[in-house]
C-alpha cells in the first residue's frame, strides 16, 4: 500500500520536474562557482593590489600562516571571510540569473490576448440597476424596455 503510494507521487510530473530542477540547478550552480572563482574573482582581486580573495582569513591562534592551505594543515581554527565573500558573489550572480530566467519564463507564459481586457457580459439596468444580459432589450427583472 505503501510502496504503491510513493511510486504514484515519485511518478507525478510535478515531481520529476522538480528533480529534474534540483539535477540542473546543482550544476548550474557549479558553473556559477567557477565563473566566480575562475573569471571574475581574480581580475577583481588584482584591481585591489593582488588580493586571492580564497586566502583571505584570521588565524585564531597566536601563530601566523602565510597561507590558508598552511594553516589548515596544521589544524589551525582559522575564519575564512574570503571563502565566504567568493560565496555571496556566487549567490548574488546565481539569485540574478533565476531572477532573468523566471522574468523570461513568465513573460513567454502570459498569452497575447491576456493583456486585452475581457468583453463585458453583463450591463446594468438603468431603471432597476439590476444585472442583466448584454445583449437584453428589455430587463426581466423589472421589464423595461431598453435602447
């Protein structure tokens, strides 16, 4: 019974979609990291004099390390604010690229005719102000007769 309840909600569209989402994003994802740590990061850091972003960090410990492979190797705690400036900028380039492709996405969801307003059904009646079909010439409510 089980077993048969989870096959039809892993099979549902909705679903695989989703995991297909999950699948893609991860490596978008990666693209993005490498995009960050690979082309952006460097020009950047050698504008600001030669800073390696990745080896921005403070030893917490009294002994200094030229490197963050260094003290991590010496088993050194260590606050890695490099690391995590290279993960904000990952973020923010990530976050703005969904944000263009869900503008495109519901930007080519929306019909043509859905910017047009819909055609009225319905009037009011000038003598009862009650409802009444567009096309009625004469009002079953209080039956005037209209123009």
């Amino acid at each position: 019974m089980i077993i048969k309840e989870f096959k039809e909600f892993a099979m549902r569209g909705n679903v695989i979609d989703m995991a297909v989402g999950i699948i893609i994003g991860a490596a978008f994802g990666k693209i993005v990291t490498s995009l960050v740590s690979d082309l952006l990061t460097p020009p950047i850091g050698k504008l600001m004099g030669n800073v390696d972003f990745s080896n921005l960090f403070i030893c917490l410990s009294a002994e200094q390390y030229p490197t963050l492979e260094a003290a991590k190797a010496a088993g050194v705690a260590t606050i890695n604010y490099g690391i995590f400036i290279n993960t904000v900028v990952d973020f923010i380039i990530v976050a703005f690229a969904i944000f263009l492709l869900v503008k495109q996405v519901n930007r080519l969801k929306k019909a043509p005719d859905s910017e047009a307003p819909e055609e009225p059904k319905e009037k009011e009646c000038p003598f009862c102000v009650s409802m009444i079909p567009i096309k009625a010439v004469r009002c079953p409510q209080c039956t005037s007769q209209l123009n």
